[in-house]
C-alpha cells in the first residue's frame, strides 16, 4: 500500500486500539508513580524535627560579628550546651530552710536527662527573695523535654510558697519548639479541612473534592521527600517556620491550579462526549496559564537567594521545589485521575454533553454573577477603575503605622510563656541581662581596654572574663584588671587564651531580648569600633538578624517585581499590559499591608513584627496575586484573539471569574491556617496573605484589573500585532 492510499479498516481499528491502551497504560503509570513517591514522602511528615534547626544564629551570614563569636564560643568553654536559668522567687525574703531546699534542688537536678555538666551554686538577689541557677542543657537534647522536666523537678522539690521558672535561652527554645509542635498535625488538619469544605461547596460533589485534595497531598508528600532528603544531606537548611510555609503553600498551589484545571475540563464536557478529548483540550488549555503562573512565583522565591539571612534564602528554593511539584501533580496526576472518572467525578452534578446549548452562547455564559458583573464593567470601566484605586489607596495609607523593626524574642510565641514570665522575674530581681550576657572576642593584649570601654557604658553592669581555671569559669574585671576569685592573698586567675584572643562576658542592665539591650549591644560596637574586637550573644544575633532582614527587604523587593515584569512581558507579548499588572499588585499589597498594620496595632495589640515580615508578605502576595492576573489575562488575551480586546476582557472576566474566586478562597483559607501555630511571625503572616489574597480576587482582578483593561482597550497590548488589531 502506498502512502497516498487510504488505510485499510483493519489498520485504522488497530491504530485506535493502540490509542486505547496508551490512553489506559500512561494514567494508570502516572498514578502508580505518584502513589511511589508519596509512600516515600507520608512517613517523613513526623520527622521533620530530624533535619530542621530553629536556632537563630544557623541562620546568620557568616560575615555577621555574631556568627563569627558563636563560630569560637566552644573553644573558650569547651562546651556547646545551650543555657538555662532557673529563677527561684518568693513574695517575702527566702528564709534559710528554704535556701537549702533550693540548694538541695539543684544538686539533684543534674541528673537530669539532657543536663550537661555542672550547674552553678544558687546565685541570690540582693533583696533576697530570688536566687537564679545557671543550668548547662546538651544542644543535641530534646529541649523541650529536658526545660519541662528540669521545672517539674524543681518545683517539686521546693516550698509551695516559691514560685520556680526555667527562662533564658534554652527556655525561649522550648517556647518555640512547643510553638512549631502542631505543625505536622493541626496546620495540615486545619488546612485540609478548610480547602475541603470550600471545595464541597464550589462542586456540591463527593468524589472531586477528594480527587483535587489528593492531588495536594500527593504533591506536598513527594515535595517534603525532596526537602527532607535535601535537609539531611545538608544541602538546604529547614526550620519550622520554613516547613509550615511549604505545607501551606503547596496545598494552597496544587489545589489552585488544579481548579483551573477542573473548570477547562468541565467547559470541554459540555462539547464533547468522549473523556479523553476532553482531558486532552483541557490539558492544552491549562498548561500555559499553570505553567505561567507557577513559573512566576518560583522565579520570585527563588529572588530570595539573595538574602543574607539563611533563613531567608533556604526558603526560596524549599519553597519554589514545592511549587515545582504542586504544578506537575495538577498537569499529570490530577488529568490521569479525571480520565479515570469522567463524569463521575463531578457526582451528582454531572455537566451535561450539550453543544447545542455551548454554541448558543458562543462560548461565554450569559447569566451568573460574573456575566453581570463584566456587563457593568464595560458599562461605567473608568469610573469603576477610578474608585477601585481610590478605595485601594486609602487603605495603603494605613502602612507607616507598621513597626517591622524586630520583636522581641520573649514575644515571638503567642500565649502563656514560662520562659517570659521567668524573665520578668529575672529582670525584677538580678540585673536584666543576667544568663543572656553579650560575648565579646578580642585581643589578649588589650584585654583591659575593652573592658575598660565597656564599663563605661551606662546599659553594661558588670565585665567578666573566661578563666578555665576559675572555680565558676569566669573572673570578675574591674578597672584594676582581674580580681582574685577567693580568700584575699588568692591570685587572680589567668584568662584563657586561644589564638591570642580571650573571650569577655558583658552583663547588661536590661532584659537581653529588650530594646534597651539592643541599644546596649549598638553602642558597645560603637565604642570597640577600629579594634580587632567582635561583639556576639543573644542580643547581638537579634540585631544582626534583624539588620540583615532589612537589607534584605531593600534589595530583593525590586529585584522580584522587575523579574515578574520580565515573564508578564513574555507571557503577554506586551509592555503596558505588564506594567499596568504589577502597579495593581502593588498597590494591592500596599493596601493589604495598610490594614494588617491598623489591625496589628489596634485589635490585636501586637509588639510590633520582624522585619521579614513585609519581605514575606511581598514575597507571597506579589507573585500569587499575580497568578491571579495570569489566570485572567491568558484567558482574555485567548478571547480577544478571537472577538476583539473589549469583548474578550468581557468573555474572560464572565468565563474565569468562578474559578479564579474559588481558587482565592482556597489560598486564602490555607494561609490562615497558619494562624493556628502560635507563633507571631506566622500569625501576622497569615493575616497578610489571606486578606491580601481576598482583597485582590474579590477587588483588584474582578474590578480594578478589567475596568482600567476595558477603558484602555486594544492598546493595553501594545506594542504586540493584538495592540494594533492585528490577531
């Protein structure tokens, strides 16, 4: 037979068999793989604890003065363990019998578990009715275990009428390790029960909710596979914070855009009977705009490479691995599952074959909220696009009133605090600074200067140095130099020295974690300024932390718009359309960030919030409002292609409108579950990002975006063939 000949009824019938078996054969292994790798990823969700670290310094630049004094700490102390400080306190002076039962106490309290080493002897206050105890706690121990039980123990073991805390560093840890417990449980229920209710009554099915909720999970599953293995081969650093961010985030996406999916396939059911056709044009429908739109918000995370903080820029691509997987599970697993079900999916509601009914509205629904909606649209655009932005704009006034210079540390878990309590015991009591002292490095040879220098400042209340032969480790320094530790005649003890440097221990007057100590640590810099010396400890790391967030900010904020700006010129093949994209969205967060401030101060009475919290809040609402835009603008670039600009943003707005709304409600929904972990900076950003995704799918892409398209019309495609009515 020759190629001009036609093929024989024989060979067309096995070549539709061949598509049949393919057709059956790739789904089924699609899912067989998907199924692989979450078997893989679900046992890891309980033990993200084993490649996850929230200490603050792990995640400083290593050019940061505090990192490099935590780099030496080990070989001044010989030992890394994190401190504890007990603080006994009674409402009248401690009588005797009380002192020796606290005395007692302590003695028997390092057999504790996780205990490393000796504690010191209790340390009482002048006025005498407080004593604090320095307990060293393994850094490799569960500190959270070993803070609770070494309190239990001690309150135990003492009178009824002193009050016992455990606060310091190791007991702000615990704070937060308690903090981040729920994340693998109740974030996830939460998160998944909300998508699942809005999802049941977006579709009024049984079956589709579950299938678009599987696929979520089956992305996040294989996405913490990666992670996980990344994080224990020490490639990637993960936190708590980093991990509930991913969950969220991956839920929110692959539910997102597998409702994009879901809607081209339900609009194809309607024209055809044949499932496979209609998985096959939705696929083809979907791909770009999902592809577009999961493109933009990794090229956005991963701008935070750039950041300084670790924190900041591990989370970019944990994040962007996540969205990787949130798109593939939505262009593959979810069709393979679609072309299982068919109609069946969408039970009871089956969408009926009706192409008499989807030719007689050319393609566009003519009743519904949406149709109404783009009707007056194209009514009255500017006045619609002028208050919009009026509206927008006075929301936005409310962003000078956000105070995101840093908090805190004793106020980053929400909630009853042992550990802050015992603070506010401490600093009534001891000097604020007493356990948290600021660590400085410098020469052996001018020792007696620095110290000097430090004494002089107002927020410094004692110097001490490390001395490994000194009873307590450590030598009081005076302006006569090291005093003598013992009976008068006692020689004072030699300073250890390492590498011709020695490590001295400021104790300053406030709180370590206050703003006064920040001034402190600021100042002490100052005076050691043109000197080899280097200023570290608890508050030292707040500062550089919070410096190296705003430098962050500073510098990646535009770095991510002009990268979006790039990929909306390309997607579009156009300038202004872009340009007028990002302003929205900008304006859109601005407006999002104004409110969260007004309710942070107002209703909330929030401390203030980390300075990588407007980076953050960026960060998600730039590149998944712009998602949004995508969602719409593909749609209507498509329409007017076909039926001219205006009447395409009318098509587009009338057709995308259901899907893009529930996909905003879902987003919206899984980032306020973040509120469920009692940690300030995911509380405040939840509110963020879930308002800020409410305000721009209900304002900004149904109003705002199609109004200000609609009365700029053609041109808003310039310089494209589509701007000059070209198609």
């Amino acid at each position: 037979m020759t190629a001009s000949e036609p093929a024989s009824p024989l060979r067309r019938r096995q070549r539709v068999r061949n598509r049949s078996w393919v057709r059956v054969l790739l789904p089924a292994a699609l899912i067989v793989l998907w199924l692989a790798g979450a078997s893989f990823g679900g046992p890891l969700f309980g033990r993200i604890d084993e490649v996850s670290s929230n200490d603050q310094t792990t995640y400083l630049p290593e050019s940061a003065d505090a990192t490099k004094v935590q780099a030496v700490l080990d070989e001044f102390t010989d030992s890394d363990a994190i401190p504890a400080i007990v603080v006994f306190v009674a409402d009248s002076e401690l009588t005797s019998s009380q002192l020796d039962e606290i005395t007692d106490a302590v003695t028997a309290a390092k057999d504790v578990a996780g205990v490393e080493g000796d504690l010191s002897p209790p340390l009482p206050s002048e006025d005498g009715r407080a004593v604090q105890v320095f307990v060293p706690i393994a850094s490799d121990a569960d500190i959270g275990d070993v803070v609770s039980e070494l309190g239990d123990d001690l309150r135990a073991a003492v009178d009824d009428g002193v009050d016992v805390f455990v606060t310091g560093p190791a007991g702000f840890t615990a704070d937060l390790v308690a903090g981040f417990a729920g994340i693998d449980g109740l974030l996830l229920g939460v998160a998944l029960l909300a998508v699942l209710v809005i999802l049941v009554l977006v579709y009024r099915s049984l079956l589709l909710p579950v299938v678009v909720l599987s696929t979520s999970l089956f992305a996040l599953c294989v996405s913490l596979l990666v992670v996980w293995s990344l994080a224990n081969a020490e490639v990637l650093l993960l936190s708590g914070q980093t991990q509930g961010i991913l969950f969220i985030l991956v839920i929110g996406a692959a539910t997102d855009y597998s409702l994009l999916f879901v809607a081209r396939f339900r609009e194809e059911l309607r024209s055809t009977q044949d499932r496979g056709a209609a998985v096959a044009a939705a696929w083809k429908g979907s791909v770009e705009p999902i592809v577009a739109s999961g493109g933009t918000v990794i090229a956005g995370l991963l701008c935070l490479l750039l950041s300084d903080l670790k924190s900041n820029s591990t989370l970019g691509p944990v994040a962007a691995i996540g969205i990787v997987f949130a798109m593939l599970s939505a262009l593959t697993l979810l069709p393979s599952l679609l072309l299982l079900f068919g109609r069946a999916a969408f039970w009871p509601r089956r969408p009926l074959f009706e192409p008499d009914a989807v030719a007689a509205e050319g393609g566009m629904p003519t009743t519904g909220l949406w149709a109404r909606l783009a009707r007056a649209i194209s009514r009255r655009p500017r006045t619609i696009w002028i208050v919009t932005t009026l509206v927008l704009a006075v929301g936005a006034l409310g962003v000078p009133q956000l105070d995101a210079s840093g908090v805190p540390q004793s106020d980053l878990v929400l909630g009853a605090s042992e550990a802050r309590d015992g603070q506010v015991a401490l600093g009534e009591h001891f000097p604020g600074g007493s356990g948290s002292p600021a660590y400085v490095v410098t020469g052996e040879a001018d020792l007696q200067a620095t110290a000097e220098a430090l004494l002089a400042l107002d927020g410094v209340d004692a110097v001490s140095v490390t001395a490994s032969d000194s009873p307590s480790g450590t030598a009081a320094l005076t302006e006569d130099g090291v005093s003598a530790v013992g009976p008068p005649g006692t020689p004072a003890p030699e300073p250890t020295v390492v590498d011709g440097r020695v490590l001295l221990q400021a104790t300053l007057t406030d709180a370590a974690d206050s703003e006064a100590a920040t001034v402190s640590v600021r100042e002490m810099r100052d005076a050691l300024a043109g000197t080899d010396a280097l200023v570290g400890g608890v508050t030292a790391t707040a500062v550089d932390t919070d410096d190296a967030s705003i430098h962050d900010r500073t510098l990646i904020i535009p770095v991510i718009l002009g990268v979006i700006l790039l990929i909306l010129m390309l997607l579009l093949r156009s300038v202004l359309a872009p340009i007028l994209l990002i302003a929205t969205t900008v304006l859109s967060f601005g407006t999002a960030m104004g409110v969260s401030a007004v309710v942070f101060n107002g209703i909330f009475g929030f401390p203030g919030a980390d300075p990588a919290v407007p980076l953050f809040g960026f960060v998600f609402l730039v590149a998944l409002g712009i998602d949004y835009n995508i969602f719409l603008m593909t749609r209507v670039r498509e329409e007017s292609r076909a039926h001219g600009t205006r009447d395409g943003i009318v098509r587009g707005l009338a057709i995308t409108g259901g899907v893009i709304t529930s996909a905003g409600l879902v987003l919206a929904a899984t980032f306020a579950a973040l509120s469920v972990i009692p940690i300030l900076f995911l509380v405040q950003l939840a509110f963020i990002v879930a308002f800020g995704v409410l305000l721009d799918t209900f304002v900004v892409r149904s109003l705002l975006v199609p109004a200000l398209a609609y009365d700029i019309g053609r041109r808003i495609w310039w310089p494209s063939k589509l701007g000059r009515g070209i198609s």
